[in-house]
C-alpha cells in the first residue's frame, strides 16, 4: 500500500520542481540564444558554399583549371590595351592536324583567340557563335583560333579532331601545351576557367577579354569588340 505524501513533504516537492523550471528558464539567456542562432548560421552558409563549390568541373592545368556550368560572363575592356608578350606573336606552335603557325603570320589581321575544351559545357554552347563570327567577319579581316590544350584534353589530340569534325569548325585549333594559353591569361591577369577568350588588334594588342559565356551578352559584347577593332578604334 502506498503512503499519501503529507503537507510538508508536498510542499517541497513543489519548491523542486519551481527551482528546475527556473533553472531551465535561466539558461537559456538571450547571449547564449544569440550565440547558439549564430552558430547554426555559419554551419548553414558552410554547407551551402561547399554545394556551391563542389557544382564546379574541375579541369587538371596547370592555369586554367576549373569551369562552371553557370551562364556567367565578363567582358572586360582593359583600361589600355593590353600588349602580347615580347615573342608570342613569334612562338610557333602545332595546329591539331600537325601545321605549324604564328600569331605574326595573321599580323594584318583582327584575331579572336579561344580556349576550349571538348567536356566544357560552356565552351560546347559558344562554338556555333564562334563558328558564325569566323564565316560572318572573315572577309573583313577576322580570323578565329581555337586553343585546345594538351593537359585539359589529356594529350588526347584525336578526340579533339572527331569532335571538330562533328562541329564542322572552320577555324584552326591550336593543340596547345600552354605555350600560348599561359602568357595570355597571365597578360590580362584572368582567372583559371573556362571558356576564355580574347580580342586582338592587328597591331598585337588584347583590347577584349571575355571570361565565360552568356547565350544573351557574350555575342553581342563579342561582336562590337570585333566591330571596334576591325575600324581600328581600339
């Protein structure tokens, strides 16, 4: 048989439970509920940076070496035109189906130099523009120069020629171990992404660069600096 608790012992059973209710009220104090909010904060932003990161393709280069898949894009018209390296126009390099070439044999010319790679998802939405800028300004002075680099493309030059071939590109891809992309994303202090391309005046001066590809800007960016460039206006 259980014994009925009597007045005393009633009362201080209640006095207990009063005491441990305060005591959990008196926890939580507006410091530490401030502090305990601002810690799931930045364990939220945390998580959301690493998603955003990790949406990124990496790329194995030695400069360019990661590209998004977002429709982003500068283009930026340096305070004065940036000149190309001492030599550059001079460097030979190897096209994809083996020919030898200089920047310097197209001297009289307005050249758009772009770094690709086959997987880019990006560089795969830019090459029918880039396709219908080379036939469009070609009879007016402009040549395009695709730069497919040995490293992004693992040395793989073949499959970059059945890619091209399926493109039905017009423009020559230079097979590039960074001779040509390194100097030229260190000129203009560009990031390491792709795609990137540049605008360049006959006189061997980047007086346009353009950092991703937006189906809507890029074009129409492209195209004025192409514009400017060929009336020589810098």
């Amino acid at each position: 048989m259980s014994k009925m608790a009597g007045p005393e012992e009633s009362s201080k059973k209640t006095n207990e439970v009063a005491a441990t209710e305060a005591e959990k009220s008196s926890f939580w104090t507006p410091g530490r509920v401030a502090i305990t909010l601002a810690f799931a904060v930045l364990v939220v932003g945390y998580a959301i940076s690493r998603w955003s990161s990790d949406s990124d393709v990496a790329v194995t280069s030695p400069t360019v070496n990661r590209t998004s898949n977002k429709p982003a894009m500068t283009a930026a018209a340096p305070a004065a035109p940036v000149p190309l390296p001492q030599g550059l126009r001079e460097t030979a390099v190897k096209t994809i189906d083996g020919e030898s070439l200089k920047l310097a044999d197209y001297a009289d010319k307005v050249l758009v130099l772009n770094i690709w790679a086959t997987w880019c998802g990006p560089c795969r939405k830019e090459m029918p523009e880039l396709i219908k800028i080379s036939n469009e300004y070609k009879s007016r002075g402009l040549v395009v120069l695709g730069l497919a680099t040995t490293y992004n493309e693992h040395d793989d030059s073949q499959h970059v020629k059945d890619y091209v071939k399926t493109q039905n590109v017009p423009y020559k891809i230079i097979w590039d171990d960074g001779t040509l992309t390194i100097p030229l994303v260190d000129a203009v202090r560009g990031p390491s992404s792709i795609p990137q391309s540049f605008v360049i005046s006959r006189d061997g001066r980047i007086v346009r660069h353009f950092t991703g590809y937006n189906e809507v800007a890029t074009p129409a960016y492209m195209r004025q600096a192409i514009e400017d460039a060929l009336n020589n206006k810098g």
